[in-house]
C-alpha cells in the first residue's frame, strides 16, 4: 500500500482517563457511535483484502478509503491536528498530559 494524499495528517486523541494516543489518518469522521479514522491508499486486491476498505474511487480500482483507527466517541475527550513533535513525542497543547508547552 502507498498513500495516494502524501504522508497523513499527525493527530492526538486524548481520552476520558488521561492517556494520549497519537495517530496518522487523512480524515476521520463519527459513525454508529465512533471515531473512524482513515486513509486514502492506493493497495492491490491482495492488499484491500487485508484491511478494511470503507470506500472506493469509480475510476481506479486501487484507490480505496482504509479504516486506521476506530474509538468509541464516549471514550474520548479531545480530538486534534497535532503540533510539532516535542522531545518525548507528547502532545505540544498547553494543560495536557505531558505537554512540554512552555519548556
């Protein structure tokens, strides 16, 4: 598989509990309850089969939609486009968690 949009976008999931997660996804959305993040690929049929293809281009059979990561909506508090990457690979947002803002 090869991106299709380029490298995917760095985003920070923080949840109820305090932990943070750290992805790559070009876009997500909320479906039946979720956080459903994704990613535009280009993949052979050997490949779509191995993942979960949520929708396909008409014009090119290779490009499809894959599923990254899905969340319950009711586990998670904040949702974002992350900063640059701070030393210890924490998110850069002031009052989070192992935030290095102001350092």
């Amino acid at each position: 598989m090869e991106f299709v949009a380029g490298p995917p976008a760095r985003r920070h999931l923080t949840l109820k509990d305090g932990t943070l997660l750290e992805l790559w996804a070009d876009g997500y959305g909320i479906v039946n309850g979720a956080y459903e993040f994704s990613a535009l690929v280009r993949a052979t049929e050997e490949e779509q089969g191995q993942a979960h293809v949520l929708a396909r281009t008409p014009s090119d059979s290779h490009r499809v939609m894959v599923a990254v990561a899905r969340l319950a909506t009711g586990s998670v508090r904040d949702v974002h486009t992350a900063s640059r990457p701070s030393r210890d690979g924490a998110c850069v947002r002031p009052g989070l968690p192992g935030s290095s803002a102001g350092e």
